[in-house]
C-alpha cells in the first residue's frame, strides 16, 4: 500500500485566476447591493439634529415654517438685510450634510450685504419629518420660494445660491421658476457623475434613483449664472463645476477659489463667494 506525505495538491495558476474573479464578482455584486438599498443614506446626510432658535444664532433672524405641497412643515430660517436694504432676497439650498445653522456665517454676510436671506432644511434634516429624495427636494424648494414670495420676495427679486447638492436642487428650482440671477458653489454635472467618480468600480449609473441632472438642467436656464469651485475639491471634482460653468447660455463669472477643499470656510462662506454673489446680483438687479 502506497503512503502520502501530507501536502496539500498545489492548485494550477489558471484556477487560483479563476477563483480570484468569482471573489472578486461576488464581493462587488454584494457591494452593488449595498449600495442599491443604502444609496440615500450614502448620499443625504442629515446631521447636527435640530437647530436652536433663529434668534439665538443670528441677531434679528426669524423662525419661518415652510408648508410642502405633500403637507409637510419645514424649518427655516429669514434672516433680515443688515445696512443699506438691496430689496432683494438670496435662496440657499444646503449640499447633502449638515443643517442650516451650519450655514449662519454665509447668511450674516449676506445680510451685510443687504439682503435678505432664506435658509431652509430639507425634509429629514434640521429636525425636519420627512425622507428625502430628489423628487421630495425639489417639493421643499418650491415650498421656500413660497415662503420668500409670500415676504415679498418673488422669483424675479431672488438670487438661488445652491452649494453641491443643493445647486443641484436650485438648478432644478430655476427651470420651474427663473430667478433673477443664479450662483451654483461646487456643482457636480450629475449625481450619477459624481457617484462615478468616487465609485469608479460600481456600476452606479444603473443603480441610482436619484439623478440631479445639473448641467442639462443649467443649459436650459436663461438668466446670469455664476459658478464658484474650489481648485482643491475633493468631493465634487473641480472639471465637473467647470463643465456645468461651460453649458450656462449666461455665464456671468467662473470663479476659482484657490487651494479650497469642498467644505472648506474659503468657500462655503469667505469672501470671494460673498464678492461673487454681489456683483452677480448688481448685474441681474442693478447696484444698490
């Protein structure tokens, strides 16, 4: 009777190669899965639960409820022009994170500026009832330029400042109902773009339900258009905010702030945003 020493068979090469991919199929089919059913919580990001009252962080601000066209009621924020009164209003949309009172800075200096300003929470966020979604998005928007035009505020005396996703949302907005001028900070071409990016291995266009069709949707917008990007974004990559800069019919300026990440204080509220949005709106509505 013949004996064995105990060594394992060595597989051949083109097995192990095989092997190999069949891991490989089965461990990005279970990530595509759990990025199909988990995709809105990857993308909207609703923390910093509920905000204090608009006074207490903002001198002179005011608690607003927005009333959705599905009957929900939304926090926000009308924070009034400090100095010289412009007569003109400024509608933020917040990106995916965070809440409005992460967004005071950029109001107080607007306010500074003569505005008035509207800041708002997406359903889900800022303490808000809701879940959010591209179609549940653009509902809250309508529903705060509601609230501006009932202060007084219509479309046409309105500058949207949309930043990442929420110049996503604006855009959108700006279609249904043109603003006087619009500034997107930090506009992806697409969601399904942007999810490319960061996802290079996934098949994410197919997977999305949400898709934000940002500079289609700037193509078709008739009125000036500023983008602002920051040249070290690391979110939302920099030729993306340039290439929704290129498809505007009314691009008024391209502005770069250097060597700014995507959530950094340069731009999301420094002073070259707050400059850009002021000549933006002298073009659109006239000097103040």
């Amino acid at each position: 009777m013949s004996g064995t020493d105990g060594a394992r068979p060595r597989r051949s090469p083109l097995r192990r190669a095989v092997t190999a991919a069949v891991a490989a199929v089965v461990g990005l089919t279970l990530l595509g899965g759990l990025m199909w059913g988990m995709q809105r919580w990857l993308v909207y990001l609703p923390m910093g639960g509920t905000p204090p009252p608009a006074g207490e962080v903002i001198a002179g601000a005011r608690d607003v409820r927005l009333r959705t066209e599905d009957g929900l009621d939304l926090g926000a924020w009308l924070v009034p022009p400090r100095g010289a009164d412009r007569d003109a209003a400024v509608l933020v949309a917040n990106g995916n994170t965070g809440n409005r009172e992460t967004r005071a800075p950029l109001a107080r200096a607007l306010a500074d500026e003569g505005f008035t300003v509207l800041l708002f929470d997406y359903r889900g966020y800022g303490g808000n009832p809701g879940r959010p979604s591209e179609e549940a998005l653009a509902s809250d928007a309508r529903a705060a330029s509601d609230a501006l035009a009932a202060h007084g505020h219509a479309p046409d005396r309105t500058v949207y400042l949309g930043e990442s996703l929420g110049a996503a949302v604006l855009s959108g907005l700006a279609v249904e109902r043109p603003p006087a001028a619009l500034l997107l900070r930090s506009p992806f071409t697409s969601l399904a773009d942007v999810a490319a990016h960061h996802f290079p291995f996934l098949p994410v266009r197919a997977l999305l339900w949400d898709r934000y069709p940002v500079r289609a949707s700037v193509a078709e917008i008739d009125r000036p258009t500023t983008v602002v990007l920051g040249d070290g974004d690391l979110v939302v990559p920099p030729e993306q905010s340039r290439a929704v800069a290129a498809a505007s019919p009314r691009l008024v300026e391209e502005v770069v702030v250097a060597n700014a990440d995507h959530n950094d204080p340069a731009l999301t509220h420094g002073p070259e945003v707050v400059a850009a949005l002021t000549r933006l709106a002298d073009r659109a509505l006239g000097p103040r």
